[in-house]
C-alpha cells in the first residue's frame, strides 16, 4: 500500500521534512483521518487474538466500534479536532491492485483453514491478520458512531487520502493523519503518521511537511509525483530494477518520466507494455474529490448521548459504566477552551546570528542580537 | 573569538535555573550589544527571551555575531559546579564547536574550566512587534509567585482581569474556586513592594498555570515583576535581570472557540 519504500528514501535523502513531534502538541488542531485505514487496524488490533474477535450477542465484530470509540476520544481528550474521512467508490486503475489484494486474501483464508487444521497457533495469528477486510458494514457501523459523537464525516467521492488531502490545501484542517505514504504523493502539505497509534506503544508523532520534502530533494511537485509512480504506487507497476533511490537519481537527472523513458536503457530496465503512468499521474494531481463548499462545512458538534448508549449498550453488548464514563469525557473534553499558540501572534523572522559551529561566517553584521529581531534586514537563513 | 566576564556569576546561574525547565536546547545569541535567547517550549505556546547587554559584563569582545546552541539541562548542570561568588567567564572560538565556562573564586585562589559541547539547533526566531498593551501591572515577584501556587492547587487555567478595582486572578476546579484581588499600593516603606497598576483599558485573559508557575521560577533574579496584558496579545511576564538585562515570557492565552457556541 502507498509509496513503496518512500519512508526510507526520505529518511535518507530528506531528514530534515520529517520531525518527531509529541501527540500531545497537537491540541487545538484540526485534523483530517484516513478512516478505512484506521478501521483496518482496529480489527487487526482491538481485542482479536487468532480467528477470534471482540464480538456482540449476535456475533457481529465489534472491534472496529471499541477501537474508533477508544480512540476518537483520546484524540477529543488531547484537544484534537479529528475529521473523519472515508473512502468512496476506488478508481479504475486501483482495480489491478486490489484484485491482487484479494487474491492475497483468498490465498491467506486458505492459508488459514489449513493452519486451523494443522491446530499451528503461530500461522493462525499470520494467516488470520492477513484475512482481515474492512466492509461496508464496518464503515457504516463508524460513521454512525462518529456522528452521535458529534464529529465530522466526509464522504470522499473516491480515494480518501486525495480528500484528506485536499481539506488540507484548503486549509480546512491542518494535517493528514494515515500510515499510506500517498497522502505525501497528493500533496498534503503536512502530513502525519502514528497519531492514530495507541498510546500504550508510546511511539512518537512523525510529522512531514511537504514543502520541505520538495525543497531538500530539489524536486517540484510534478517530479515527486513522478518519483513515487516510479517507486511504485497503487495505480501502476513499476518498472522492474527501479527503485527509491534510482527513481531518485533519474528523475534528478532527466526531469520527467517521459525524459526517464528515453534516455533509459531499454535492455537492462524492461519497461511494461502497457504503463499508463500518465493517468496515475493524473489521478494524483486532480484525482476526483468534494471541493464543495457547502458540503465539506465541518462542525463538531456535541454527543448525542441517548443514541450512543442505545447503540453502543443496546445493540452491540458495550458496559454501560464505560459508555457513560467515555461520554462524560468527551463532554469535558468539550467545555475546555483551547490553548492559543505563539504564531497565531508573532511571525517568524531569520535568525542574524551565525551559528558558532559553521566555518563559513557571513560579513560583519550589523544586526544587534536585541529581543526584536523583526525584518532581518541581509539575514542569513540556516539551512 | 568570544569572551564574555561576569562578575556577579550567580546571575547567570540563575538565569539558566529560570529557563531551563521551560525549553530543552536553545540557541545564545551574541552581538556586539549583549547576550541574548530566544526560544519557545516544545508546543509553541511559551516563549522566553533573554537579554544580557554588554555593559553589565565587566570584560566583553564579541568579534562577530555568533549563535551557540546549547543544551539547557547540561549548561545548568555545569553552572551549578560554580559558586555564587565565583566570577564566570564564557569563551567560545568562531569555528570552535565547544564553549568554555571558567570559574574563578572571589580570592583567585580556584580557578576552573568547563568545556562543553556545542549542539546544532534549528530553531525558528520570532519577530516580536512592540506593543502598546492595554494593561500593565507591577508587582512584588514572590507576591505573584504565590498566587500562581495557591491558584494551580484548585484549577489549571488563571484568569487575568484588571479593571478600575485592580487586578484579578481567578481560577475554577473540581474543589471550587478562588479569587485573589489585588489593589494599587504605592504607598509603602519599600518601593519594590508596590503594587503599580496602570489600566489603558480593562483586560480579561485566560491563561495556563502550569506555564505561569515555570515562569516564576525566575523570582529570584528580581523583586518585582510586570505584567502586560492586551486583548489581542500574549502576556508579557518580565523580570528585570540586575541593570543589565531582562527576562521576559511569552504567553499565548487560551482561546474560547466560536464553534463550540453551537449545538
């Protein structure tokens, strides 16, 4: 799923666009989650040891609800604003993938029944995970729950990253949080991984910031985009032989993926008969999302506490002390007024100074080393 | 080539004792003109920024601007290794990547050396406009020290008002609520126990305790402390640093937001 490899690359290659930041310094913040990812890790995690899941009295998996009730309210808790995004109808050229994955799955469920037989606990935990699929039940049974809890839901028309992504350029939120690294290739321009981690693994925020991605691989919009369809995304193959650090490398050199394609040996790289990387390109400049304004109007609103009991309590086999618990705390979680920030005050200038470790010193400044260093006038900025 | 003499070297001590808690890694800055900081705590929502000029140095050459990143709990450990009457000196070269703190006794009978490593840090500078503020209140520091201890016993937000009456701090909690007022006093034996307030136009500001109380962590370096308030600004908490410098903190205040208004 995502960009293959793309974590690592940028790692290498742009260390400074990704920062570790504390979940808790994300209070007052708006932020737009990938929902079907975080629905398929609650069913992995929530409650399921081998082919057992946290179920309610008539067998329905419940897990998807314990995991999204848990976690919104952590997020409300810390102050954050989560605006939940689910996927619509996949575009066409994601039909290959996913036919993949469900062969995949196929394979896995047989994988599965063998090792039940076998009676190998270890295979049944590997096989049972890769079995997992999130259905239409699971996303409706979400959206129910996050509306009666008074937080938002947007419909994507198709792809949800390109949505959350596209409430971020709007600036309608201030990040994406989902683990597929193609939020980056639609061009969020913050971009944020392991908020929806539990906190009991104690794992840092990991914060990416698009610009910087661009500035630090010496790349324009376009020619990253170019770079993750050749690392290898969801709508098309790749080419055999090239990966991060090559695509890197030729798309520095050439500038374009048509460039790459004639300049490239063709006997040592076998480029696939039909590559319809262009429309991948396409797909993630304008890939087909809600711009309307109208119906992308967030509001969080308050919990309807009736309706979360009776669905929660009634109808999926919850405890009612924890119900009644959980929405005491989202409804605190409300009343608190929330922390301003600095920059919403003061801009931020270039520092005058240099730094003492550099060799290279800058000609004599002038600037005085006072509180207000506003307009830094001949400046150097640090790279 | 930097080198920076302090004779009154607890200041300096307790400069770092005043920031430390506040922010982990910081950039020095040196010009010309002084000694100076400016950092945020980790969430961006408190700023400090220190000033040190360089006439209250008894010896100061600085040949060209120099930034030093340093880590503020390992600075603070080595500060510590000083005596309060030692005279500190700071001396950096201007491709070096360590700084040097020297101790001397008052007698010159001990002299010590300590070297330290200097980190790169990326920090971002904020422009920090001058401001008419609508209120300003100066009072004794451990008067507000104590306040802002008392009130984080009961709550965790304090709300600033000042009116004609004076200036109130207030909070809520699970317990209950309290409500400190404080009256304009001018007429007392010492000055720096005054409680000045000037009021341009009345205030009403929330803020964090928890940020407050690290803030009075500087009430040793002044008796008084001024506050400042505006409706569309941070408040100010400064502390006068001797005759050559200050500490002031940045607040951003908490906001009610317009969306929570509606059902």
């Amino acid at each position: 799923m995502g960009i293959k490899g793309l974590t690592k690359l940028l790692a290498d290659n742009a260390p400074n666009a990704m920062k570790e930041q504390k979940f808790e310094s994300y209070f007052g913040r708006k932020i737009a989650v990938d929902a079907s990812m975080s629905i398929y890790q609650f069913l992995i995690v929530v409650g399921r040891t081998g082919t057992e899941m946290l179920t309610n009295e008539a067998g329905e998996v419940t897990s998807h609800l314990q995991g999204m009730f848990n976690r919104t309210i952590r997020l409300l808790e810390a102050g954050i604003k989560p605006v939940y995004v689910f996927d619509g109808k996949p575009p066409e050229l994601k039909r290959q993938e996913l036919a993949k994955r469900y062969s995949k799955r196929a394979d896995a469920t047989a994988d599965l029944t063998g090792a039940i037989e076998a009676g190998n606990k270890e295979d049944i935990e590997k096989y049972s995970k890769r079995t997992v699929k999130v259905t239409k039940q699971h996303n409706d049974d979400c959206k129910r729950l996050l509306r009666l809890m008074g937080v938002p839901v947007v419909e994507a028309t198709s792809e949800a990253e390109a949505q959350c992504a596209t409430l971020c350029k709007a600036g309608k939120v201030y990040g994406v949080a989902s683990e597929d690294m193609d939020s980056l290739t639609f061009g969020a321009p913050k971009f944020l991984r392991h908020l929806m981690d539990p906190s009991s693994r104690k794992i840092p925020v990991m914060e990416f910031d698009t610009a910087k991605i661009l500035e630090e691989l010496q790349l324009t919009m376009d020619q990253f985009i170019d770079l993750c369809i050749l690392s290898g995304c969801d709508y098309c193959d790749s080419i055999r032989g090239i990966g991060g650090q090559t695509a890197l490398k030729l798309i520095r050199q050439h500038g374009s993926i048509e460039t790459i394609l004639e300049n490239i040996n063709k006997e040592r790289y076998q480029i696939p008969e039909e590559w319809p990387y262009n429309e991948a390109r396409q797909l993630f400049k304008e890939p087909d999302v809600l711009t309307d304004e109208e119906q992308l109007d967030i509001k969080w609103t308050s919990p309807d506490e009736e309706g979360i009991v009776n669905f929660l309590v009634n109808e999926n086999g919850f405890n009612i002390d924890r119900v009644t618990k959980a929405i005491e705390k989202i409804k605190s979680a409300k009343n608190k007024s929330s922390q301003g920030r600095l920059e919403s005050f003061f801009k931020p200038v270039a520092n005058s100074s240099a730094p003492a470790k550099r060799k290279e010193i800058p000609e004599s400044n002038t600037k005085g080393a006072t509180s207000k260093k506003t307009k830094g006038g001949g400046a150097r900025k640090k790279k | 080539m930097l080198e920076l003499r302090l004779v009154q070297g607890s200041l300096l001590k307790k400069v770092l004792e005043s920031i430390k808690d506040l922010v982990n890694d910081a950039n020095f800055d040196c010009s010309s003109t002084g000694f100076s900081l400016q950092a945020m705590d980790s969430s961006h929502v408190a700023l400090v920024s220190l000033l040190l000029r360089s006439e209250g140095f008894e010896h100061y050459r600085c040949d060209r601007n120099l930034s030093m990143g340093m880590n503020l709990g390992n600075m603070s450990k080595m500060l510590k290794c000083a005596g309060n009457d030692d005279i500190i000196t700071i001396k950096a070269d201007d491709g070096g990547d360590t700084v040097t703190f020297m101790f001397e006794s008052p007698t010159q009978d001990k002299i010590a050396d300590f070297e330290m490593k200097l980190m790169d840090i990326d920090s971002e500078h904020l422009g920090i406009p001058d401001a008419e503020y609508h209120s300003i209140v100066r009072m004794p520091s451990s008067e507000f020290q104590r306040i802002c201890k008392d009130l984080s016993t009961i709550g965790d937000t304090v709300v600033i008002s000042v009116t004609k009456e004076g200036v109130k701090f207030s909070t809520a909690g699970d317990i209950g609520t309290a409500n400190i007022v404080l009256r304009q006093n001018t007429t007392v034996d010492k000055p720096e126990d005054a409680i000045v307030i000037e009021m341009n136009e009345p205030v009403s500001l929330s803020f964090a305790l928890r940020y407050m109380n690290s803030f009075t962590k500087a009430t040793p370096l002044s008796d008084t402390v001024t506050i400042s308030l505006s409706s569309e600004l941070p408040v100010v908490v400064e502390y006068k640093v001797a005759e050559m410098g200050y500490i002031r903190y940045y607040l951003a205040p908490k906001i009610e937001e317009e969306e929570d208004a509606k059902p």
